[in-house]
C-alpha cells in the first residue's frame, strides 16, 4: 500500500484511470470545477514534466494497493506557499474512500516538505443529504485528513448571449498596479474574518501588474488555473473608498469563461452593470460562470437578473501547514 507521486511510467494508467472515473460522478472526491462544467485535468506533456522532477506547477499524485490504483489526485502549485487540489478521484467503494484519505494525506505530507504554508480543496456539497452519499464521503474524506471548512461556493452559468450591455451609467475603471492597496482593502472590509484567515492574502496579492495572486484560484474566482487567463479587471471608487470590482477570465480548451462580481453594501444594481461590462471582454464561444460565495448572496440576485442559472455548490476546503505565531504587542509599563 502506498501514496506516491507519480512517476513517468505511471502516467499511462493514471490517464486510463482518470478516463474511466470521470465518467461516474460518484468517484470524484473533490474537483475545482462543479461535474456539470466539467473536470480540471492538466494535459498530460504538463505532467510528464513533473513526473520527471522538473519544477512544474501541475503535480499528480496516486495511490495504489497490490498493484491496483485506487485513489488519483491532481495539484497545483501557485504563486503564493500553497498548493490546490485540483482534483481527486477514487474507486466508489470503501477500498476508494480508504485510499483517497491516504492520498491527500500523503499530498499535505508533500506540501509540507516543499515549504508550503496551506493546501486548498473543493468538493461537491449537495446539502445535507443521506447518510453514506458522495457529498457526505467526500466532506469526510478531507475531515479526516486535517482540513477545515471556510465557505461555501455557488456557480452560476448562462450563454453569452444573455448576458446585456452596460448602461453607461457605471464609471468604472480597468484597475491598475497603483490599486493594489484599495483593492486590499475592500477585500478586507467585504470578507469575513474566517475566510481572510484561510486565504491570508496581502496587498501585494492585489498588484494586476505582477502576478495578483488573490485573482489564482481557489481565491477571489475559483477554477482550473491551466484553463483560465485573466482578462479585464475593472474596479468602481467612491470619494473614499473603492465600491466594487469586477474580473474576467477567459475559459481555455473546453473550460467556460468566468466572471467574478464584488460590491460593497450588497448594490444589486452595481453588481449587475460591472456584470455586464466585464462581459464585453470574453468571447461569445462558450458558456460564461460566475462562482458566488454564501456571503455575496446579493451578487446571486444579479447574476439571477441577468439569466443566470445555478448550477451546483461546493464547499471550501484549506488545512493549515504552518503555525502561526502572533505579532508581539506593546503594553504600557508604570515606571516608579
């Protein structure tokens, strides 16, 4: 029995292995994309060089027993000291749910060996459903090994077509390298505490000229880094303060384009107008996402407006690799 990374010869089965448990909802663990938009699979000259110890971004990992493969895991490894499940597939089966738990443990054991201070997940969430169901294995499976749950996410798809043009009324702006403080701090002033904890990004993740890592998924937008490319980056200033923001990424292969809505005091209106002109950036090719978190309920009632359709939700995963050590703190002294 042993979780590995995988190896050169290894990457033959893993594709067959990969073919035939995509094609059975019950076998992915957790995936960054939903099932209905499809399944993050990093192409394969991608993984061979990582397969051949070559520093490469994309990562994949198995675990086998008496030579037969039971669990698989792709991972990415960002800008920022974290590494994202991408993807985990296993037999439907106890011998599965048995080996996907070992594989993700074996994966934070790598991640920790290369220096990396948090490791992100996703799995499907289908509500509270019966016990012994796949959201309840795959919530479990990463319970187990050590992760902790931070939000949950939403997506929205819809045509290209549906989507409107903007009124003209929105002064909003394409954000620069300049912005990055203001962005940091609508993102601190608009985001619970629970998830800046998970997610510990700073104002240089927000610098569009360098490589903003809080727009790298699993962040501010989730999705298959390999099949995305930031686009358009729009940000809306009040007197004082920034009021919203908007980003679009434009979907590769067969990866839908994806927008990503903000606003500060739950304005609908706004949402839907940076909506609309974050839009005009991606092609009319393919189907456009919006993943929403449950505390941006306000921008599902835009994306609602504007022909939206929920697709499916998943829960946010992220387990933490490094203490965190608090800043030391002043007191007052009485000098007598």
């Amino acid at each position: 029995m042993a979780a590995r990374a995988a190896g050169p010869l290894d990457l033959p089965t893993l594709t067959g292995y990969l073919d035939r448990t995509l094609r059975d909802p019950a076998s992915v663990v957790g995936s960054v994309l939903p099932a209905p938009l499809g399944a993050a699979v990093a192409s394969w000259p991608r993984l061979l060089a990582g397969s051949l110890g070559l520093r490469t971004r994309p990562r994949a990992y198995v675990e086998e027993q008496r030579g037969r493969l039971r669990s698989a895991a792709l991972v990415y490894e960002g800008r920022r000291s974290e590494w994202v499940v991408l993807l985990l597939v296993a037999h439907p089966d106890p011998d599965g749910a048995d080996g996907a738990f070992r594989l993700l443990s074996a994966v934070t054991a790598a991640a920790a060996r290369h220096g990396m201070h948090r490791v992100f997940g996703s799995v499907p969430d289908a509500g509270a459903g019966a016990p012994g169901s796949v959201s309840d294995r795959s919530r479990e499976t990463y319970f187990q090994a050590g992760f902790y749950s931070y939000t949950r996410e939403t997506w929205y798809v819809s045509s290209r077509a549906a989507v409107r043009p903007p009124s003209g009324e929105v002064a909003a702006r394409p954000a620069r390298r300049l912005d990055a403080h203001d962005l940091f701090r609508f993102y601190a002033a608009t985001t619970p505490h629970a998830v800046q904890r998970a997610e510990q990004l700073a104002v240089t993740d927000f610098d569009v000229g360098r490589s903003a890592g809080a727009f790298d998924p699993p962040h501010l937008v989730a999705g298959d880094p390999f099949s995305m490319r930031r686009g358009l980056t729009l940000l809306q200033a009040g007197d004082d303060r920034p009021r919203a923001f908007a980003v679009a990424f434009r979907g590769l292969d067969r990866h839908p384009h994806v927008l990503k809505v903000r606003t500060a005091d739950a304005n609908v209106d706004l949402a839907r107008e940076l909506l609309r002109g974050a839009a005009r950036d991606l092609s009319g090719d393919r189907t456009l996402a919006s993943p929403v978190r449950s505390y941006e309920e306000h921008v599902a009632r835009a994306l609602l407006a504007e022909g939206f359709k929920e697709s499916a939700t998943a829960m946010l995963f992220v387990k933490e690799l490094a203490v965190r050590i608090e800043e030391p703190a002043l007191a007052p002294v009485v000098v007598r």
